[in-house]
C-alpha cells in the first residue's frame, strides 16, 4: 500500500509529514531504551510480514498486519511503519522519501486507532478476544485504504474514481488480514500471553 | 532481493558522506515531487540521470526496478485519461482526457526522475550508513537506533519464517485459498513473533553486559572532506536552479 512520489498536492504531503512528525514522536517517547530492542526486533519482524504472501485464487496477496502492529505496539506503531517504509525506499525504491510522511500516516493511523478501540477486548478472554483481533485485521486495511483514497482525492479531484477504485482493491485483503491477525492473536494468547501485555510500558 | 547490491562500488557517489547524500536527495525529490513544470522536470531527469552514471550502477538490476516502477504507471495511463477532467478528445472510438494524458506523462517522469535520484543517491550508501547519518543529522537518536536494528535483524527474522515454512511443506502443507493455510501462515507468523520477542530480550541482555548504554559507535566514522563540501554546493545550486525554472 503505497503512494508513489510525485502524485499527492504540496499540502496533502506537508499534513502527511505533519502527522507522521507528531505521532512518530509520541511513539519514540514511548519508547526508553530497556524496550527499544523489544520494539527493533518486532519493526523487523513486521517488515518480513510484508514478504509473506499467501495464496488467493489464482493470484496471491501479500500481508501488512497493520491492525497486529497497532494492537501490539500502540503509539510505537509510527516509528516502526516509518522505519519499515523507509527500509522499503532505499532497498527496492518503493514509494519515497517526501511521500514518506502521508504513507507513514496512511497506514500507522489506523493501527493507532486500532489499538484505542480493540485493544480493551484482546486481554479478555473467549469470543471477544477473537472478535477484536478478526476486527482489527479487517479495520486496519480498511481505513487505510479509506485514507488514501482520502489523500488522492483530496490532492486531485480528478483522481477520484482512481481513488475509489484502491478501495475496491482492498477488500480481499481486509478479509485476509482479519482471519490471520485473529489466528495470530489465538496463537500468541496461548504459547506466550505475556507477550500481548508490551505496549503497556 | 534486499542484497543492498548497489552499495559496493568505486564510483564519486560511493565515496560521499551518506549524510550530504541524504541531504541533497530529500531536497532534489521534494523540488521534483511537488513540481507542476515539465520543463523543471525533464531538466531534473537530466540531472538525475547524470547522478545515475556517475554511480556506475549495474544497469540491468536498475532497469528492473524502474520497469516495476513503471508499471504503476502504466496502470495511471490506463485509467487518468478516461477518467480525468473535463475536456475531451475523441481518438479512434475512445474520449481521451488531455488534462488527464499531461497528468500521466507528468507523473511518469517524476517518478522515473526520483527513482534515478534515489538509485543514485541512497542505495549507493549502506543502512548502517543512513541510520548513523540520521543520527548525525540530529533527527532522532532513538529512530537511528530502531534503523539500525531492525535493519540488523530483518534477514535473521527472515531465515526464522523460512525455516518454519520448510518445515511445514516437509509435513506436507500445500498453500491454498482456504482457512487452513490462513490459519498455518498465522500460526507460523505468530511462532515468528514469539522467536523474536525472546531473542530480543538475549540480545537486550548481551548488550548490557558489554556495557551498552543508550549510545551506538560507528564503525567506519565518516568525516566531512573537501569533496563532500563541493557536491553539496554544487548539487544544492543545480536543485536551487530547477526550483527558478520553475518559477520563469
């Protein structure tokens, strides 16, 4: 889920940067550096999520576990998207270094939000926990797509129908990313549940 | 994939502070991103073409890239033209956007100009070179820190997942469109999460033991020389100059 540099308007960008500069410093702020290793590895680990791709039809999709990073990480989740796109500018010049702002925010926002409205329900036990998770997965892409679409229409009123049409685009992936993230959030509350307790600090 | 193959050479830009390069690329793409002009856009691809070749850069692995950038913007010239804007021409049985044929072209060579830049640029420099110059740049202390390390680990976190999915394809997993495979990729993801966790504690541990405190040590210290000076001057007027195009 990128935008390519040179699309968006010179103020849809400076608000993307603006977003991104406040949220990755709360995050950083977040972050002391008994957890800075904690929060490295699992930047790390969520970059390597975005090589998987798992099969869909004929084709296949690869994952972004945006909702996982928001419900693990909270406010972390901006410095560690930012650092995971910047990665993905210089190795394989995917998207870019001004657009690095309104990507960063296109995808860490709603992990954020995800945290503030699911996290709650993945301490408890049962069927919420497995409902919160299935709905982060599925709200994260959601409202990034939402968002974009929001930065492209916003930049160009001529984008517009290009912009529903990266909407459109999601949905498969929205349901994809709910029914992993909610067996991931499964198989992490058994083997480790001390590990679903991080972001706290 | 992410054998950072554009980092070793000879060339000018191999040599350069990885800071004054940083610099000079998020000033050269910010000019070139934001740009209406095709003329301050060609003259940019121009600029960003000559970088290109002072890099030396393997040309068939660069031109990869740029082909997989390119076809995002094929799929902007498949769709701008027919939805875009008002005016109209009719070519063949198709109307055709003008508006939306010079948004196209637009963005397909500010994309390719940036793409150049950055190859260019950026790649010519390793991560444990941009993560220090962050850091000497005074952007953040603790990002160069999150850069450095998640950079660190990303191949060995990587190994971890593919070690994990051998070992399931020896048991006979077929990947398919079904909720097994979702919950198999889920549980392998999740064994990944747990591994790394742990090993993040052993080597917060290890670290401590060798007396770590916050601070990270460069290993080859890049100090600013003469060279890095000149280029920072001379590509700052020639980005300057394209913002005056620009303006004209």
């Amino acid at each position: 889920m990128h935008i390519s540099e040179g699309v968006l308007s010179p103020a849809v960008l400076v608000a993307g940067g603006a977003v991104t500069f406040v949220g990755t410093g709360l995050g950083l702020k977040r972050i002391d550096y008994d957890h800075i290793m904690t929060v490295s590895l699992l930047t790390a680990t969520f970059f390597v999520a975005s090589l998987i791709h798992v099969p869909l039809g004929p084709g296949n999709i690869h994952l972004v576990l945006g909702g996982l990073m928001g419900l693990v990480l909270g406010w972390s989740a901006f410095p560690a998207i930012l650092i995971a796109l910047l990665l993905q500018a210089i190795f394989f010049q995917y998207g870019g270094l001004v657009v690095l702002g309104a990507n960063t925010t296109v995808m860490a926002l709603p992990a954020v939000g995800c945290y503030y409205l699911f996290r709650k329900w993945i301490e408890t036990n049962g069927n919420k926990r497995k409902m919160a998770a299935f709905a982060a997965g599925f709200f994260s892409p959601l409202l990034s797509s939402l968002l974009m679409a929001l930065a492209l229409a916003t930049s160009d009123q001529g984008f517009l129908q290009t912009a529903q049409l990266v909407v459109a685009a999601h949905i498969p992936l929205m349901i994809i990313e709910g029914v992993i993230t909610m067996f991931i959030i499964l198989f992490l509350s058994r083997v480790q549940p001390e590990f679903l307790s991080i972001g706290k600090s | 994939m992410m054998d950072e193959r554009f980092t070793h050479g000879n060339s000018l830009l191999h040599k350069l502070s990885a800071k004054v390069k940083l610099v000079v690329a998020v000033f050269f793409v910010a000019v070139i991103a934001v740009s209406q002009s095709f003329t301050a856009v060609t003259a940019g691809l121009v600029l960003a073409a000559a970088l290109f070749m002072t890099a030396r850069l393997d040309l068939s692995p660069a031109m990869k890239r740029l082909a997989g950038a390119n076809f995002f913007t094929i799929f902007l010239w498949i769709t701008l033209p027919l939805t875009y804007g008002e005016q109209t021409t009719a070519v063949g049985p198709l109307q055709l956007s003008l508006d939306g044929l010079r948004l196209a072209a637009l963005i397909t060579l500010k994309t390719n100009t940036i793409l150049l830049s950055l190859m260019a640029l950026l790649s010519t420099s390793s991560v444990a070179n941009i993560g220090h110059a962050l850091k000497a740049l005074h952007i953040s202390d603790r990002l160069s820190f999150l850069l450095l390390f998640s950079y660190r680990y990303i191949f060995v976190i990587h190994q971890e997942y593919l070690r994990l999915t051998r070992a399931a394809r020896l048991r006979c997993f077929v990947p398919g469109t079904n909720l097994h495979t979702y919950r198999t990729v889920g549980y392998l993801f999740g064994m990944t999460l747990v591994k790394s966790w742990n090993r993040s504690s052993r080597i917060h541990q290890a670290m401590l033991l060798r007396g770590f405190d916050g601070k990270l040590i460069p290993m080859d210290q890049q100090a600013m020389t003469y060279r890095d000076i000149v280029f920072l001057l001379v590509a700052l007027t020639a980005t300057g100059s394209l913002i005056l195009l620009q303006l004209l």
